[in-house]
C-alpha cells in the first residue's frame, strides 16, 4: 500500500502524515500491496477535514470525516473505510455465489484475506440431539413447547407426519407441515 499525501489550505506535518500511516496500517493487510491511498487533509473554518480514496479494480473506496482534531478525524476515516471494506467484501462474496464474473473480482480484490474469512463463513454443527418423535395434535406440541421453553417443537402427527409448530414474534403460533396446510388440520 502506497500513500499520496496532500493538504488544502495547510502543509500536512511528518506527526500527521505519520499518524496516518499508522492508523491506516491496521488495513494494509486487507488490500492489495499495489494499491495507492490518497490521503488529503484539509481545513476549512477550523474544522480539520480528511478525505481517503482506495481505488480496487474497477471500484473506488471513499471516505470523508470531519472535526475538531486532525488525529481524531484520521482515527475516524479510518473506521469509516474499514466498515465500507467488510461491506463490500460481503456484497461481492453474495454476488460470487450467484454470478462467476464476480468471484474474479473477489479473488482479486481480497486474495489475502479470503482464507481467514472462509473458516468464518464454514457452517459448524456443534451439537445434535436424537428423541422420540411421539404421534401428537398441533395442541399438544405447542404445550410441549412452552413446557420446554423453545421457540420451536417437531413433532409427529397421528397420520406419521413431521409437523414444526413455532411461535411467532406476536405472541402467536405458526403450523409447518410438509403437505398443503389445509390438510394440516
């Protein structure tokens, strides 16, 4: 990662320059190496304003922050840019699985840090339960639901078949069964 500096109506510090270097350190890892960061600070009626640009591929990260303090306004960018990198990384990653042009640009863009995050993205069954799934009415499930105290119940019905009653975020119960909910009842 290579940084541009310039500074509208001051001349940018070594202490500023350098705190930004610091602070933007935190990203270097999560982009490409060949990647220019322009940085300018500006001050406009005493408000100490900094502006970055990351272009990627095709794509242009930007972030503004203004305020009191210069370092604080750095601190802030910084933030700013990680939170528009997590999404835009997520944005492609939704459009990869659906599209494969985009799994070109993901694979660029974000090469180094793709191996952290597929662990992360890796679908971990921790626990597994077996019992008994007793012949019952829809009733009967939810009073052995809130019996339990879960939100859901699997059961089975008189016909053997696997119904779900569960309850809704109104208070209410819903039904889920495998065939057309009329023949539910």
């Amino acid at each position: 990662m290579r940084f541009s500096f310039t500074g509208k109506n001051l001349a940018v510090s070594q202490e500023v320059k350098d705190h930004a270097e610091k602070r933007m350190g935190r990203l270097v890892r999560l982009f490409p190496e060949d990647v220019e960061v322009s940085i300018t600070f500006s001050v406009v009626k005493q408000e100490n304003k900094v502006e970055v640009s990351i272009p990627l591929r095709g794509r242009v990260l930007r972030a503004e922050v203004a305020g009191d303090d210069m370092f604080a306004a750095i601190d802030g960018v910084v933030d700013v840019l990680d939170r528009q990198r997590t999404k835009y990384k997520s944005q492609l990653r939704d459009r990869a699985r659906r599209n494969a042009a985009f799994k070109n640009e993901l694979h660029l863009v974000f090469s180094d840090d793709l191996h952290d995050d597929d662990a992360a993205d890796e679908i971990v069954i921790e626990r597994m339960k077996q019992f008994p799934l007793k012949p019952m009415e829809p009733e009967e499930a939810v009073m052995e639901m809130e019996l339990l105290g879960h939100n859901f119940y699997v059961f089975r019905t008189p016909a053997f078949e696997v119904n779900v009653v569960y309850k809704r975020k109104n208070g209410a119960y819903g039904l889920i069964c495998p065939n057309d909910p009329a023949d539910c009842d």
